[in-house]
C-alpha cells in the first residue's frame, strides 16, 4: 500500500493494518538482537506499505524481552511474544500464530540473510505464490559459510534426509521464509516439532496442500555465535525427522484426541533437540 495524499511521507503507517508481519524468534539473543531488529525495521520502514515485526522470546534468561519492551516506537511496530515450550519450531509457531496479516514471514535474530530478499519474496507472495523461501542452494546465492567439515558433512547427511519428505527443496534450514498468512496460520496450528527440524516439517506440510515451494536466491552470511553442535544433536535431529515422517504418513486419529483439545491445536511431543537456533 503507497502512502497516501494524506500521508505523503509514510507517517503513521504503525496505526495502519500491516501487510506484512515477520516474525523473529528469539532465544537468549540480547547481543544479537538489537544490531537485527535495527536492520529489519530499518528495512521495513522503506517499503511501501505497512508492515509490523513479532519477536518470540523463548524463555530468554537475558534482556532479550526487555529490548523488545523498550523498543523505541516508529513506522514499523516491535511488539513481544512470549513462548514457554524450549525450541525455535515452538517460538516461530507461537510467532506465526499471533499474527493476523495478509503475508507473514520469519528471520533469524542475526539478520544472516541479506533483507534485500525481503522485496523478491513479497513480490512473489503478491503474484500469487504462496510459500517463498531464501536458498543457500540455489545458483543464484551468495553464500558465506565458515562451517567447520564436521558440521558440513552433518550439513549433507540432513539435507538427504530432508529431501525423502520434501523433495525438490533446495535448502530446509535457511532461516529466511515468507508465506501466504492464511496458510502459515493453518499450518502452524498443525506443528508439532519444536526443534532443529521444524522446518522439514512444516515445509512438509505445506507441500500436502498442494502449496509450491518457491526457493528464491539469497545472499546469506555465516554469523557466530551458533548453538547447533552436530555431535551433540545429530542424533535428536534423526529421531526428529522420523517422528515427522511417521505423523505425516499417520491415518487422522479423531478417538485419540484429549478432551478440549482441538485438530487445530496438537499437543507438544517432548523437544528432542531443544535448541535448534542458529
């Protein structure tokens, strides 16, 4: 939306109902975070339309919820979420649940991919498709990577995992995805893995409703500060992966339903990797 003869400068698009909302999951990130939240705001604020940012404080025991309190007010609004379940599959779920715009994305803390995607994805969303994702695989990416050989291989063996529940995806873990807001919402509510492997499933999910993954190129920095350790949460990550293959392939189970628990909202299994931030 352009701004209006009323609004010729863009002023008060923060009281406007936003176009777009992005979500930022956030785990312990006080460091991070508000080197992040200046560039995506900074970002927002010159697009064309309203738009607002939703960070998921997922039992954070730094500032991490007070700098998103005390966030100063602007064109692009900041406001908080909190998520008690451990793991950034449960902060973007809870992220992408409180949402309510016509598009909505989610982005790592670290900004490690360049915002400027943030234009090609909309446009895309825009035209009709409905799930754009940034790929590290794609030809056209720019990939700045200071991966150790041992994450690397861990790297390769996930992908061809991956691709047994989404083939044709590139790349499942570039912390960088858009989408239809209907959509995202529907899906979320379907989530069950609050882990590393999140992603999978939720790309997974996407595909079974005949929605088209379109992988966009990006240009993506290796930032530090990561918490994933293959030695630590390779294995967590391949019994992730199974229990996702084996609930997507499972016959909808109506009688096995808890009273006053919904379809819509499925029950947390326990977090087999608990961390899965970047």
């Amino acid at each position: 939306m352009p701004p209006s003869r009323d609004d010729p400068d863009g002023h008060g698009r923060a009281s406007r109902t936003p176009l777009l909302e992005i979500v930022v999951p956030a785990h312990n990130e006080e460091r991070r975070l508000p080197g992040g939240l200046l560039q995506l705001c900074a970002k927002l604020a010159r697009m064309p339309f309203a738009s607002a940012v939703i960070v998921v404080d997922n039992n954070s025991t730094d500032r991490t919820a007070e700098i998103v309190t005390t966030w100063p007010g602007g064109d692009v609004p900041v406001r908080l979420v909190r998520c008690a379940t451990p793991g950034k599959g449960a902060a973007v779920r809870a992220g992408l649940l409180a949402t309510s715009a016509p598009y909505v994305g989610f982005c790592d803390a670290d900004m490690a991919t360049d915002l400027a995607a943030i234009d090609v994805a909309l446009d895309l969303l825009r035209s009709g498709e409905r799930v754009v994702i940034g790929s590290r695989a794609h030809r056209g990416s720019h990939v700045e990577n200071r991966h150790s050989r041992i994450r690397e291989a861990g790297a390769y063996g996930f992908r061809a995992l991956a691709r047994l529940l989404v083939p044709g995806v590139g790349d499942t873990q570039c912390g960088f995805k858009f989408f239809d807001g209907g959509l995202a919402r529907e899906i979320a509510a379907q989530l069950r893995t609050s882990g590393f492997a999140f992603d999978v499933e939720l790309l997974a999910r996407c595909l079974a409703r005949r929605s088209r993954v379109t992988e966009i190129p990006v240009r993506w920095r290796d930032m530090p500060g990561s918490r994933f350790s293959p030695p630590r949460h390779a294995f967590g990550i391949v019994l992730e992966l199974g229990r996702i293959w084996l609930r997507l392939r499972a016959r909808p189970r109506a009688a096995g339903q808890s009273a006053g628990q919904s379809a819509g909202q499925p029950a947390w299994e326990p977090p087999l990797d608990p961390v899965g931030y970047p």
